[in-house]
C-alpha cells in the first residue's frame, strides 16, 4: 500500500511539474514574443535622429525704423526688439538606399517647413545621389552653410536678396568624389527648381542651378576650396510694358518696351568662391569669399527674387548687378572674433549722383538701385558644443545721392545684435 501511494505521489509531483514547466514555458514564450515586438518597433526608431537649435536675440538699432538685412526691418516707431530669429526641429532618418530629412522653423512669426527631401544613392555608384523636395539650392557657399553654423549672425545681403529663405521646390543630381579616386576633392551639383522659394509653382518656366567645387590641396592643418557656380533662370512677365536701363540725353533711366505677358524674363548669375583655414598654435584662422554677378528681374522698389505665390501684376524692371563678401574668423579654444564686409549694387550702370536723374520719357532710377554696404564685427563664446554667446555690430550703409528724396540715401543704419543659441 505504500508502495502504491509513494508511487502515486511521485506522478503527482512530476504532473505539477509539467503543469508549472508548461504554464512557465508559455509564459517565456509570451515574454519573448513581446521583446521580439519590442525589439521590431524600436528598431524602426533606430536610424531616426532628431536634433535642433533656438537663437534667442535682441537687437538696438541706431534709428527708428530701420531698414536692415539681419533679421528684417523694424516697425515704424521701434528701435530696439526682442525676437527668436530661429528656432529649428530636424528629423532625419538613414535607410540603406538613401535618407530623408524634414525640418521646422517656429518664430513669432509662425511655423514654416524649412525642409522636406529625400535623397537616394546610386545604387552602381556611392559617389553619385539623387536628392528631391524642398533643400538648399546648390550655389555658392552661403546659401547652403548651416544656419546654426554661422559665425556672423546673418547671410550676406546679396544671398538674402538673390535667395530668400536659401529654400526652393526641385530634384538634384550630386557626385562626390571617393577619396580613394584620382578626383578626391571635386564635387559637382546640377538640379532643376521652380525657382520661387517653398511656395507652390505658379508658371510653367523652370531654373537650372549648377555648382562644381574642389577641395583636392587640403592638408592636416590646411583646408582650401574654391567653387564656381551657374544659375539660368527665367521669370513670368507680367504686363506689356518692361522695362530695361538706357541712356538717354546722358542721363541713365528706365526705358519701356513692348513685351508680350508670360514671356520669359532671364535670371542669370555666376558666382566663384573660395573657402580657406589654417590651424596653428594659436588657433584655427578661416577666410571664406564669395563674387557673384549677373541679370535680375525685379520690380521698381525691389532686385529681391521672387518667392511669391501668385503672380505678380506690376511691370517687372531688368537690371544688371553686383556683389560679394569677405570674412575673417580667428578662433582659439573656446573664443572667436571675426570681421565681415559685404555690398551689393543692385543696378551697375548707375553710381552715386547717377541715381534718380530723370529726363524725358524715360522712368528715373530710385532707392532701390543704391548700393548697400554692411561692415560687421563681433565675438562669440563657446562654453561647449551646444551653447554659443554671441555680440555683432554692424555698421550699414546705402550709396548716397543728391537726385531725388531718397529716405535711404546715405543713411546711418547700425545695429547690435546679441544672440544666444543652444544646439541640440
């Protein structure tokens, strides 16, 4: 009998052993199933960066109103602002063809996308991309260096001008030379953009912009590159009446011409730039340059490119300009000083007293064809990677003229600029 209940308490045990190994069985399978659902949802998240910055500022300027480039006017009766001149949020995600990037701009003054493209690689090539959406514009140097990068608180006038918002709608082709090749150091860049910034296209013409650069002379303690870059573009037309310079009765004007509405108007430019830095024991020192020239289209108070949304009513006005900037930076271990001059001449056939000269039949020059001038000097302070203090002067000048009343005419418009920005 003992026997048989030793036996039967032996089963018992070993059935509620498998009872408890199966119930725990199922519980680890569960446990692992739910890490592996874990795993999969998490690892979707794993190329996925997000980063961004906040420029805080304030800003006195010399009059009230003034008319200025770094950061926009100021209202009629204020001379002195508070704002957040960027406040950006990045999202970038790496997939094994290629990545994609979208990027917000929050101000007082709303939220705009300021970013929004993807880019494939090549799949025969690693040196050649596609890229398509809204991004930089391939030109120059400035238009596409990072904002949260800039030593000088601001672009060049002549960047703000020719590319508003730096931004536009269109598709790139990019080649990049591998390092092991004989062309290390050259890059190249051609695209097709609708040429009126992020907003939606509006006519039927097309801007190509191309850029070809070469950094190939670069050393350990010695970086050098310089860069061409083209753009041909066109612009709608929107009445019969253009008008391009002329000289008449030696005085230089406006004179009309018959044109037919939605013709094309050209929008060329050319541009070199040069990037150069030494490292030494005394600190990194870069000087960057940039030339550029060409044909705008424009309107009779503005050179500025278009980046409207409908299509402009009033007459458009042709002018040939100028321009460029030179910037010097030193800096050593947490401290940097730089110096920026800048100018842009919005209608070259016209100098000083030349402007606003007026004679018959023809529309005289105005404020809008002075030539700007902006002289800034300033410092930063980094603590570490993501803080930067920074205090900018900038002495601004318009060309003066004696002809007509000009409210700009040699006008004194300085500004200081106080910036803290934080990076992460």
């Amino acid at each position: 009998m003992n026997s048989l209940k030793s036996i039967g308490l032996t089963f018992g045990i070993v059935a509620l052993g498998c009872t408890v190994f199966a119930q725990s069985s199922s519980k680890l399978d569960s446990l692992a199933k739910e890490v592996s659902l874990l795993k999969k949802q998490t690892s979707a998240f794993a190329n996925l960066k997000i980063s961004g910055f906040i420029q805080a500022q304030y800003q006195y300027a010399d009059t009230l109103g003034a008319r200025n480039f770094n950061g926009g006017n100021f209202s009629n009766q204020a001379d002195n602002r508070f704002s957040v001149r960027r406040a950006r949020l990045k999202f970038a995600y790496d997939m094994s063809f290629g990545s994609a990037t979208l990027q917000f701009d929050a101000t007082e003054k709303g939220v705009i996308i300021k970013n929004a493209y993807l880019t494939i690689g090549a799949p025969f090539s690693k040196q050649l991309s596609l890229t398509g959406g809204i991004f930089d514009r391939p030109f120059g140097y400035a238009v596409e260096y990072s904002s949260s990068a800039m030593e000088v608180v601001e672009r060049p006038i002549i960047i703000q001008t020719l590319f508003p918002g730096e931004q536009d709608l269109g598709a790139m082709v990019a080649f990049k030379a591998d390092e092991s090749s004989l062309l290390n150091g050259l890059a190249a860049k051609a695209g097709l953009f609708n040429g009126n910034g992020i907003n939606s296209d509006v006519d039927k013409f097309k801007d190509l912009i191309a850029k070809v650069s070469y950094s190939g002379l670069s050393q350990n303690s010695f970086y050098l590159n310089v860069g061409v870059s083209a753009y041909y573009g066109n612009v709608y037309n929107p009445t019969t009446t253009l008008f391009e310079m002329s000289e008449v009765n030696t005085v230089k004007a406006f004179a009309a011409q018959t044109k037919e509405v939605g013709a094309r108007l050209k929008r060329q430019y050319l541009g070199f730039d040069i990037q150069g830095s030494l490292k030494t024991s005394a600190g990194k020192t870069t000087l960057t340059s940039e030339y550029i020239a060409g044909k705008q289209p424009g309107s009779i108070s503005s050179s500025k490119s278009p980046d409207y949304a409908v299509l402009p009513t009033a007459s458009a006005y042709i002018r040939r300009f100028s321009g460029g900037y030179i910037t010097l930076i030193h800096q050593y271990n947490k401290v940097a000083f730089f110096g920026r001059y800048d100018w842009y001449d919005p209608n070259t056939k016209v100098k000083g007293n030349e402007v606003g000269q007026s004679t018959g039949g023809v529309t005289p020059t105005n404020a809008a064809d002075l030539m700007l001038t902006s002289t800034s000097i300033g410092s930063f302070y980094e603590p570490n990677k993501s803080l930067r203090i920074t205090a900018q002067y900038d002495f601004n000048r318009f060309e003066k003229s004696d002809n007509g009343r000009f409210s700009v005419a040699g006008y004194k418009n300085n500004l200081l600029t106080l910036r803290i920005q934080y990076k992460f």
